[in-house]
C-alpha cells in the first residue's frame, strides 16, 4: 500500500476544483472580502510605541554625545541596542529589521559643538512603519535639547538657549513622506490571507464529516496527505487570485510604490499561502462541526492581528508577545512583504524570513496528519 | 475451504460512552453468498458493518475478511470492498458522472473514464448524469450508491440498507443486480428490514440490541423457533376478528397474533398448549387452519425474546 498515490491526489484536487467552482458564494466572499477590508483597513490605527532599537553610529567621544545617547535612553522612546563601526553595517541593521533607528554622530561632535558651528546629528528612521517611527522621531528634537541643557552649563549656557547648538536632520528611510497605507497596504495581503484561508480549509474536512460524505471516503483506499494536500491545493489558486487583487489595490488605489519584485512577492507567497491552509486543514481534524472551526480559526486569526506587528509594531510590543508573535507565519511574512514592497529587498534579503514559515508549516501538516481520523470513532 | 471463506469474525465487540452497541458478534459468510442482516433499528447493525471495513476500530474480537486481518489490515481490505452507507454519502453538489469519475480514480482504476461510462449504461443513470446528485430523487440516489461502490469490481459488496424507502419495482432490479453479481462469485452482505427481501438471501443474521440471535438459511431459521402457526379466517365482518386477537393476546401459551388482512396469525411454541388455549375458539365463525410458519413471525418473536431478556 503506497502512501501516497498521486493519482488519488490529483482525483481529489479535481473533486475539490469541481466543488469551489460550484459554490459561488463562498468564491465570492475569497474575492469579496479582500477589497472589503482593504477599504476598512485602509486607514491608520494609531499607536505611540516606545522601546525601539536603535544603533548608534558615533564616531566622538565627548561627554555631548554620551549626554544625547543616554538622553535617548531615559526618554524611552529609544534603546540603543547596537553600536555599528561603519555605515555599511548600520545599513545592513536596517535592512534587516533589526533596528529601527540610527543615530549618525560625525566626528569632532564635541568640539564642533562648543565651538558653536553646528555639528550635524543625523537620525535615520525605517519609516517603512511611520506608526512605529513617527512618535520618537518627532521627538528627537527636543531630547537632545534636554540632554545637552545638563552639560551646557556657565559660559556655555548661551549655546542652548534659543536655537538647538546642533543641526538635528532627520531621514525616513524607504517612506520618506512617511504614509501610514504605504504599510499598512503590503500588512493587509498577509491579514486577508491569513483570515481567509485559515477559514475555508478548516471547514473542509469538517463539512466533509458533517455531510455524511467522510463514510464515503473512508471506505476508499485514499490516504490522510492525499486528502490533505488535496483540499490545500485548490486553494492556493485563490491565495493567488487574493494576491493579485491586493497587489493591484495597492497600486491604484493607495499608490503604495513597489520597490521590489512582483514576481519576488508572487513567489514567496506559495508557503505563506501553503501554511495558512494546512493550518484550516488541521483545524478541521481538531473540531467536531462547522462553528467550532469558524471560531478556531478565529482563535488563530487573532494573535496573527495583533501580534504579527500588523496592528502594533512588533518592537514594541512586550517580550512575551514577540515570542507568540516569532512563532506566527504572519509576523515573518509581513517583514518578508513590507521588505520586497517598500525597501526593495531581494532574494538574498528575504530569504531568511521565509525559513519560520517554512518549518511552521511542516508541524502543522504533521499534527494534522496525527490527527485525521481514519476511522469513523 | 476456508479459502471459500470471505468473512469469519468472532467476538467483534463495540461500544460507544460505555454503551456495549455490538457485543460478541460472530459471523461466517461463504464466497458467492448473498447474507441477509437483520434486525430492529439501532440494534448494531451499521457498526458491525463498519468494523468489517475498517471505518471502526473493534473494542474486542478478531477474525479476516477477504483472507485480510479485520484488525490490523484495513487497507488492505478496502480495495476489494464496495460498500454502500446506509445514509447517502456521496457529493450532492457533484454530479452523477463526476461522483462516479471521482470514485473511480480515487480506487486507481485504469481508464476510469470507460469504466464510468460503463456503470452508467448498466445502471441506466444515462438521463441524469449531468444532474446533481443532491436533486436526485431516493431511488436514483440509491441507484447511483449502487453504481459507485460497484464500479473497482470489488470482491464483497457491504450493502447497509440499500433500499430503504425505493420503491417495490426499483427494489426489484436492485436484487436482480444484486443476484447477477452473486452469480459471478461477488459476496454480499445486506442489512435490510423487508421480509421479501430476507427471503431472497442465501444466509440470514437476526442481531437484536446487539446480540446475534439465530442465524442460517430461511429454512433452519424458522425451524429453529420452533413456532407452530394457526390461520384464522372469517366470513363476516373484522370486527370479530379484532375482538378475538384481543382475547387471545393475553393468553400465556400464545406468543404473537398478527393481523393478515381479513386473517389473523396465531403463533405458540408449545403446541399442545396452544392447541388448548385456542380450542375455546374454534367455533364459527372462525375456521381455524395450521399453516406454516413464515420469516416474520420468526423475527417478531425473536425480538419479542430479546425484549424480554433485556427486562
Ligand atoms: N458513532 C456513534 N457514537 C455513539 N453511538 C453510536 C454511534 N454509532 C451508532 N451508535 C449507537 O449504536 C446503536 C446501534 O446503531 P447502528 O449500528 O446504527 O444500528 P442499526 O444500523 O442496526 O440501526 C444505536 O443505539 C446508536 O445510537
Ligand atoms: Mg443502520
């Protein structure tokens, strides 16, 4: 006895393609729902992070920039989490995710200072996000007013008075006019995916179940991962016709640039997507009846909203909520998009987000394989 | 011999919540024979049917079908199985062609599209075969059931009451096919409640609350109740005859009487004290005749029986 035929397979994704076909109105809703919710989601949720990494870039050593660096600190807004040696690997930092900020403090900081010409200090933001950027940015300003108000004391005083003694500039980096849909539009194809895709396999095996049709099945010599695979694989073509829709959504709708490569995003997304239906899938070898699968796939759904740094930026959220958020397909997948989108990352840049979705996707595909019933018990 | 053999389970044992729901079933059924399975509503008949195909998992009991292990080679079993669900289990927003397609290669069969084909001419479902199969009336349903679960040419057909509520003349093919099938070696076990059809079965099964309570040809069974039957006719009025099956109910040496038209069926195990108990009666205008026993009042008896051990 094989284990897995493809022959019975391919019966299976021809039953199921017959069967989506048919029924228009769960279709409708794969299409509909999308353009709905982008025109909800559309606009800003607003949220004053704090705790965001920074990298600190600093090539003075005078007791000024000691003062800005730890004024940057105590205000909360910032942690300085990396002290990079050259621009490259700040940019890298950056690039990657791992910081949110760079603060640039040029050479002869301290003495340029005192002599009252202005030195440069230069604050890089990955406004990718503005929402996560955009509180500690506007105030940058007036913290490092603060920070050198304790040390410009005496003579020095005169400095800090009524214009700031430094040149502050501050860059976004890759949303410039730091737009908030810029984002939230590339964070949404992950949402509608995840929402609707988890939703409409984890009524596959159960509507099977209830309909009386599992008797059937069960007596044919078809096996769990034919069947499994067999509901997924329809799907990922609507995973596709979703994409396609948000992509364009984006485009005319919100204007959001495209950096990367489309075919880039097109390509990831098959394991995204892939992930997502195994989890309905799994979810309906776990429930007994159609509700309950609605309402687990809710459960799922939730803490990819709100802990994938969709709805809050993921550096900012508490520790224990990154945890929960690094194991969610989402959470990678939005920096994999967000990535390719507004930075313009390639295949080398992107690639190390997709490996947590990858192996997320073989453990739900073995639980769910543990938990097909080939009987009727 | 027992090459000859296509089902031999003993002790198969199921219970759902605590609830024994078949309890020791023992069963042997020969290649080519068409066995008949009967009993009372939820009296373990599907659950047995579905531990023969491995759709349940036994709590106890052991024993081969189709020389396979009824325990451990369930796979192996359901290649040369057909088995028809007593409730409609095929895809009601498929139609019939692409139910029987999709059946058809989920069993791996070569060129599935001829053998389709083929069903559907034997069966006769050529008018609907573009239909879904959800708007098909009872009778079709279980024609295209039928066609489905016969199309890999399975060596044992499990029919579980394959035609509940069709119609006398559709039941009729049915059992035609089912005879043709016999007769080229396939072995069939149907569960069924109409007696016509008990009687056309090689071998019977009465199973009651989940025990077998007899077993064997329509002959052996009724000699083995040894029930003794009395045909009581009239030639005025039912009345009489309402008012006299009344009476004669509580009588202790009669088991059952039952209406039969304008006739009513006594029956007693003991003869000599049944003859005593209706000799009170064997007067005009009643004319009282010993006839032979039928399938029946056999089976009614027997789950009479089995009422009353359970009390
Ligand atoms: N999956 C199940 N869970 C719990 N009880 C069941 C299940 N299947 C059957 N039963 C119970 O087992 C008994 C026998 O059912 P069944 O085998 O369908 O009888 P029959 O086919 O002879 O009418 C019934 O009382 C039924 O309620
Ligand atoms: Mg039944």
């Amino acid at each position: 006895m094989r284990l897995f035929s493809f022959k019975r397979f391919a019966a299976m994704v021809g039953k199921e393609f017959v069967q989506m076909r048919r029924d228009r109105l769960t279709f409708g809703m794969m299409v509909g729902i999308p353009l709905m919710q982008l025109v909800l989601f559309g606009y800003a949720i607003n949220s004053d992070p704090r705790h965001l990494p920074t990298a600190v870039l600093s090539a003075d050593n005078s007791a000024y920039s000691r003062s800005i660096v730890t004024g940057m600190q105590t205000s909360t807004f910032f942690d300085i989490t990396h002290y990079p040696k050259t621009r490259a690997e700040a940019r890298q930092l950056i690039d990657e995710g791992r910081i949110q900020f760079t603060v640039t403090i040029p050479e002869n900081f301290g003495r340029d200072l005192l002599r009252g010409d202005k030195p440069i200090l230069l604050l890089e933001a990955d406004a990718a996000d503005p929402q996560a950027t955009g509180g500690a940015s506007k105030s940058f300003p007036e913290i490092v007013r603060r920070a050198l108000q304790k040390d410009l004391t005496g003579p020095n005083a005169k400095l800090n008075q009524s214009e700031p003694p430094v040149d502050i500039r501050i860059h976004n980096d890759y949303n410039p006019e730091a737009i908030t849909q810029y984002n939230i539009v590339p964070g949404l194809m992950g949402v509608i995916l995840t929402m609707t895709l988890v939703m409409i396999t984890s009524l596959a095996i159960t509507k099977e179940s209830e309909r009386g049709t599992m008797e059937h099945l069960l007596s044919t010599p078809i096996r769990p991962l034919e069947v499994m695979l067999g509901k997924i694989v329809p799907y990922i073509f609507v995973g596709y016709i979703q994409i396609t829709l948000i992509t364009l959504a984006a485009k005319f709708l919100f204007d959001v640039p495209m950096h990367g490569s489309i075919a880039l995003v097109f390509a990831f997304s098959v394991v995204f997507i892939a992930a997502n239906l195994s989890v309905g899938v799994t979810i309906s070898t776990i429930v007994r009846n159609q509700l309950q699968a609605v309402q687990m796939s809710m459960f799922f759904f939730l803490p990819s909203l709100m802990l994938s740094g969709f709805m809050f930026p993921f550096l900012g959220m508490p520790k224990w909520a990154q945890g929960i958020g690094s194991v969610l397909p989402l959470t990678h997948y939005l920096r994999l998009i967000r990535g390719i989108m507004l930075k313009g990352n390639g295949f080398a840049e992107s690639i190390h987000h997709l490996w947590p979705i990858l192996l997320f996707w073989c453990i739900v595909v073995v639980i769910g394989l543990k938990r097909y019933r080939k009987t009727l018990d | 011999m027992s090459s000859e053999t296509v089902i031999n389970v003993q002790g198969l044992t199921k219970s759902f919540d605590g609830k024994t729901v078949v309890n020791g079933l023992n069963m042997e059924i020969k290649k080519g024979e068409i066995y008949g399975f009967l009993g009372p509503n939820g009296s373990g008949k599907t659950t047995s049917i579905r531990m023969l195909c491995g759709l349940l998992k036994p709590d106890a009991g052991s024993g081969s079908c189709l020389g396979y292990d009824v325990i451990n080679e369930s796979e192996l079993i359901k290649p040369h199985v057909g088995y028809m669900t007593q409730k409609f289990s095929l895809y009601e927003d498929l139609t019939i062609r692409e139910n029987l397609d999709f059946t058809a290669r989920v069993f791996g069969l070569e060129n599935p599209t001829k053998i389709v084909t083929d069903c559907i001419e034997r069966m006769a479902l050529g008018p609907f075969e573009k239909q879904l199969a959800g708007n098909l009336s009872g009778g079709w349903k279980q024609r295209l059931s039928l066609g489905a679960c016969t199309l890999h040419s399975p060596k044992l057909l499990l029919l579980d009451e394959p035609t509940a509520g069709v119609d006398p003349g559709a039941r009729r093919d049915f059992w035609d096919q089912v005879h043709t099938l016999a007769s080229q070696g396939i072995t069939a076990l149907i569960s069924t409640h109409y007696m016509d059809e008990a009687e056309r079965c090689h071998r019977l099964a009465y199973i009651a609350y989940g025990n077998l309570l007899a077993s064997g040809t329509v002959e052996e069974m009724i000699h083995d109740s040894e029930l003794v039957t009395w045909n009581v006719a009239i030639n005025n009025g039912e009345n009489a005859l309402h008012t006299l099956s009344e009476q004669l109910k509580p009588l202790p040496a009669i088991d059952q009487v039952v209406a039969f038209g304008n006739t009513l069926h006594v029956s007693g195990r003991d003869p000599v004290l049944l003859e005593k108990a209706i000799a009170p009666f064997q007067r005009p205008p009643f004319e009282w005749t010993l006839i032979e026993t039928s399938l029946e009042e056999v089976f009614i008896d027997l789950m009479q029986q089995s009422k009353d051990g359970l009390k």
